[in-house]
C-alpha cells in the first residue's frame, strides 16, 4: 500500500543546516541512479542522492558544466551554479559520484542502473504556455534505445525512469509511450517532482519539508523508497505517494498558489500601499503575517516575480486547463499582475517623478532574479534594460554579485552597457538607480547614496532600502519604490 504520513515539523526544520548533515548509516542499501541533465535540479538532487550513499552518474552535453561540477573544487563548482552548499556536498562525496559528458558510460551504466532521473529544461515556447518537450522528448528516445539494447538485449534488470521535471500532467504515460516505441520492457514511470528553492536547493534536498512519489505500481513505490531511504520515515518530512498524475498536477498547482500569493501582495496590498501617503507597508504586512491563515510567506513587495519555475507552470497550467475545456481566469490574470507590476513600477519614474530616461545614466543594481542564485531566467533586468534602450537611456551601468556572467551574454559590454565590480563604483554619476535584486548587501546602499555628490532617483523594487527613506528624503534624494506612495518628489 502506497505510503501517505504526515509528520509534525521538528523545531530544526527552520533553519537547516549542511552541518547537521550526518553520514548515511552502512545499513542502508545503495542503488544505482543516472541523472541525465546537470542543471540545478539534477546537480543538487544527485549530490544529495550520493550523500545517501548511492552509486551516482550525472549525464549532461554541456561539457563546460561537467567539467567545473566534477572539478573537486568548491569555489570552481559554485561558480558554475551558485547553490550554497553544492561545492561541499560534491566534494565530500567523490568517491560516490561520477559526473560525464560521454555518452557511452551511461550506455555502460544502465545494465545495472534502478532509477533513472530525468531533469531536462522544459522551457515555454514563446509566450504561449505550451512546453517545450524538445530536449526531453531527444533524451528519452535516446535513452529509450540504449534500454533496448541493455544486458546484451536481454533488458533483465528492472529500472524505474523518474520525471524529476516539472512535466505536463499526463507526461508519465507519455514517456512510456517512447519507452515502448522502442522495444524497452522492464520498466516502470514515475513523477517526483522537485518543491525546492532556487539557491536553497541542498539545504532543501537534504532536509525536505516534503517529498511526493507518483507511481502505478507497488514495484515502483519500493525502488523509490529505497532510493529515498533516509527520508521515509524521518520526522518532519512528509512522504507521500499518489499517482503520477497527481504528482505532476501538485507540482503545477503549488507553484501556481505561490505565484498567486505574490501577484497579490503586488498587485492589492502593494498597490493599496502606494495609493495612500500614510500607509507604511511592513506595518500592513505585520497586521495580516499576525493571521495564520494568511501566513507571511510571499508578503515581501517586488517589481517581479522571476525565475524558472512560477511563470512557467503557470502559463503551463493554464495551457493544460484550455486544452481540457476549463476556463483558467484566474491563472491567467495572475501572470498579468505580475507583467502589470514590472512595467508600472518603470513607468512611475516618469508619471510621479516627471524623470525622462532619456540621455540618462542609469545605475542597475541586481540581474539575478533574485539573491543566492546566478540564474537570470525571467529576471526583471532583462526587460529593464530592454526597456531603457527604447527609451533613450544614455548610459545602464550594472553590478550584480554573482549573475553579470551570464547577463552579459544577453547584453554584452558596449559603450552604452558597462559592468562594474561593486555597487560603489555603479552609482557613481548616476542619474538614476534602480534596485532590481534583493541581495542583502544592498540593504547598506543608504549611506553610500547620501555621500554621492549627485541626488540621482532612487527606483527601489525590493524595498531594500525602507529603513533609510526618510533620511534619505531628507537628504534630497526622491524616491520611488515599490509599496510606498511616491517619496520626496513634488508633483
């Protein structure tokens, strides 16, 4: 019978951390587990499964990648995907883990292999809330032929394939559908979708609030169980099996729900807070976090809701609804809250402050989505700057900690876009500051502003600086943030 607990949380659940991590007891038995792609998901989901004491290859094309992750050196794999933790946890499970961009040892490694983790990208295609299969669909037909052929044809070792992917609903039938049109047989599909938090992912693998298994069979539940052994019966972890239909829809519809909630603390509670001058937002945040029903989670104001997942599964979600007969209003106009808030926050620069951006310098602070993360994947930044060439900018002088690598691919260094190495030298001669990116780091810009010899305006999208606003207006800057009406500017 499939496993279905709920386990109170343990006081520790709060604030995880890698050094409470103790060594897979020699009891537990390992198995043998490919991933193929090595991005966040599979990087960190194989790192915890080796650190569980399992036999790990990681598959990816992207050369590059395997190199700098199987490097054995922490700063060098951080640097390639900047999760706290990752470099640490690779290295100190070496010996377990084996990371190659050559096909042919994978192709060795499936005639003893039991689980098979998929975590391929499934990007939209254009904005149209259809996913994009390509890369998944190519992994597994290739998969799907070397199954064929494993154990000399014979196929005698059962394996389980694992969508780790954030997936249509009905993907698992599909993918066996693939299997089969290739003569694969002694397998099973299962759904196990990923709830983690993009630069919390290890702490998040390693002491996950849940963990959710999709399967037909009870053959298939017992792999799983064995591959996540130290997790099934550990306090505050829930560990629930359903079918994989299930699994997938839960992942889809959990991230809906928190794309949701930061849509309206956006779009309602931000946007009430900017419409009344005597509206403080973290005092209105107090007064509805203090109702556990609402909870705090989500109820940080920002100029946008990025990254790789909450966009996407939304407008998947919604793609999926249609194509079923369902009318999905409500998901649908979730995602133009969010679109609605970036593009307001932007243009209040110029309808509350009368600030034209043309021939103007520019300073953006924060590329990455968001903090502890290098990814730029739905980053505000990107339409920001998109938004200041067509507007006339002179000068879009950017700083971020760890993502200008990969911003820079989008937008090269030119004479209009240059790259600078702190936030100090960024601002300098700015006309304009622009805080896209929560870093902590930023909450110090206050007294770095007040000492610059120019008053440029201050365009604080994470409300990083709220505790500096009025000596700030006092000092003559204006200020334009998100949640407060407009700050030190004069109609």
């Amino acid at each position: 019978m499939p496993v279905n607990k709920k386990k109170k949380v343990s006081p520790e659940k709060a604030a995880p951390s890698f050094t409470l991590v103790s060594v897979p007891s020699p009891s537990l038995s390992s198995v043998n587990i490919l991933y193929i792609g090595a991005g966040f998901v599979g990087a960190c989901s194989a790192a915890v499964s080796a650190d569980s004491g399992h036999h790990t290859l990681v598959y990816d094309i992207d050369e590059r990648r395997i190199s700098m992750l199987g490097s054995n050196d922490r700063d060098t794999i951080e640097n390639c995907l900047f999760e706290e933790g990752l470099g640490d946890l690779l290295v100190r499970n070496r010996s377990r883990i084996e990371l190659t961009s050559d096909y042919r040892k994978t192709v060795s490694f499936l005639d003893g292999c039991d689980a098979i983790f998929m975590c391929l990208p499934t990007p939209e295609v254009g904005e149209t809330g259809a996913s994009d299969l390509s890369y998944y669909n190519d992994a597994a037909d290739r998969l799907a032929r070397a199954l064929a052929r494993r154990n000399k044809g014979r196929q005698t070792q059962y394996v389980v394939i694992v969508n780790k992917s954030t997936v249509p609903i009905a993907m698992a039938d599909r993918t066996a559908e693939i299997l089969r049109k290739r003569g694969v047989r002694n397998f099973g599909v299962v759904s196990n979708p990923e709830f983690l938090v993009e630069g919390k992912a290890v702490s998040g693998s390693l002491k996950p609030d849940r963990i959710v298994i999709g399967a037909w069979s009870e053959k298939d539940f017992a792999v799983m169980r064995r591959i996540y052994q130290r997790f099934v019966h550990a306090p505050g972890i829930e560990y629930v099996e359903v079918n994989p239909k299930e699994a997938a829809a839960g992942k889809l519809l959990a991230n809906f729900i928190l794309f949701n909630k930061l849509a309206i603390c956006f779009d309602v509670i931000g946007r009430t807070c900017e419409a009344f001058p005597d509206l403080q937002f973290e005092n209105v945040r107090r007064i509805l976090a203090g109702d556990p029903r609402i909870g705090s989670w989500g109820l940080y104001n920002s100029l946008y809701a990025g990254g790789s997942c909450l966009i996407k599964d939304a407008r998947s979600l919604s793609t999926q609804l249609k194509e079923a007969g369902k009318e999905p209003i409500l998901v649908n106009e979730t995602y133009l809250a969010n679109r609605r808030q970036l593009l307001g926050f932007i243009d209040r620069a110029e309808k509350e402050a009368g600030f034209s951006w043309a021939g103007k310098r520019v300073t953006l602070l924060g590329v990455a989505f968001k903090r502890s993360t290098n990814d730029i994947r739905n980053t505000p930044a990107v339409d920001i700057v998109r938004v200041l060439q067509t507007r006339g900018a002179k000068e879009i002088r950017i700083y971020d900690p760890a993502a200008m690598d990969s911003f820079k691919e989008l937008f090269p260094p030119s004479r209009k876009i240059k790259y600078f190495q702190n936030e100090a030298k960024a601002v300098d001669a700015a006309d304009a500051v622009i805080i896209a990116t929560d870093w902590p780091q930023f909450r110090g810009l206050g007294e770095l502003l007040r000492g610059l010899k120019g008053r440029p305006l201050i365009m604080d999208g994470r409300r990083m600086l709220q505790h500096f606003y009025a000596d700030l207006r006092k000092a003559g800057f204006s200020i334009i943030a998100v949640g407060s009406a407009k700050i030190g500017v004069r109609s």
